[in-house]
C-alpha cells in the first residue's frame, strides 16, 4: 500500500470516528463533560455502569476529534473545556435523572471532577449541573402530576359516597338499638 493510500485511509478513518461522536452529540439529550484522572479501572466500571442504568453513556474521546464533532453542533460552545483527560456524559433519555447519577458518583470519588455541561442549548458550569441533579427526576414529576389529576375525581367520589354512608350508618346505629332492648 502506498503512503499516499495509507494517508487517505487514516484520514477516512478519522472522519467515520468524527461522524460517531457527532452521532452521539446529535442523538443525546443532555453532555457533561467531566475529568476523571485518578479514578482506577474499577470505578471507572461502576461509573458507566451507574449512567448505563439511567440510559446514559459514559465515553473518553479524544479532545482533537471531539473538537472536530463540535464544530457542527449545537455544543460548541464546550470547546474550551477540552483540556487534559476528558470523559463524556451522554444523556438519552432523562438528563435529570443521568445530571443525580454524575453528581452522586463526583460526591463519593473525589477524582471525578465535572468540567461542565450543556443542556437545552444552555451551558451549565459544574455549580449548575448539582443544580439539576436536585430537580425531582421525570417518573417523580409524573408521580406528582397524576396525584394532582386524581386528587379532584377521589373528593367527588367520597362526596358522592357520603350520603348513601350516611344512611347504611343510621340503619345499623338503629339496629344496635333494637338489639339491645
């Protein structure tokens, strides 16, 4: 094979390898960027495991392809964050849910830093990132949602309950009276 034809290669390589990260940036709801020095094998394991069960995704990427994938995204602006040992926080599907996973894993390993994050087309630095991880997640809003739409249907029904209650009480009050005379 020529060098010339190795050059190409490479060069296709690379760019399928832009067009994947792109891919992820353009199907995730939610990034997080995050330094992860110091973590060993095993908690780098538990750390994906924990935002797998939150369908999340955890990946390192090279700073220089990321930069690349960036440039035709909405998440360009998280350019400046891509200095040392970078790992990637995708969110699918709930980013609250996958923004309690991140933080609660950063407070037990202290070598997990968050560089920042983007989200709705908003930059969130490492403060506001916490700050979402302590919004109720989806499942918790729905819960509280359909407690308020039931809550008026339950009063009518106890309502509509009450007097036919009301008499089935009188008649075994008067029952229990007659039985004891």
């Amino acid at each position: 094979m020529s060098e010339l034809a190795t050059i190409r290669a490479s060069q296709r390589e690379k760019a399928q390898k832009v067009a994947l990260v792109q891919e992820k940036f353009k199907a995730a709801k939610m990034a997080i960027v995050t330094d992860y020095r110091g973590l060993t094998v095993a908690q780098l394991t538990r750390l994906r495991r924990d935002i797998r069960e939150v369908a999340g995704e955890y990946q390192v990427i090279k700073n220089t392809l990321v930069r690349r994938a960036l440039r035709e995204t909405s998440y360009a602006s998280l350019d400046h964050l891509l200095e040392g040992p970078t790992g990637w926080v995708f969110a699918y599907e709930d980013p609250v849910a996958l923004s309690k996973a991140v933080v609660k894993f950063s407070d037990e390993n202290d070598k997990l830093k968050i560089k920042g994050g983007w989200f709705e087309g908003e930059f969130l630095d490492q403060s506001k990132v916490k700050v979402l991880a302590r919004m109720p997640s989806r499942p918790e809003l729905q819960a509280k949602l359909l407690r308020v739409i039931q809550a008026p249907s339950v009063q009518l029904l106890r309502l509509v309950q009450e007097p036919g209650a009301r008499v089935a009480r009188l008649i075994e009050r008067l029952k229990a009276g007659k039985s004891e005379s």
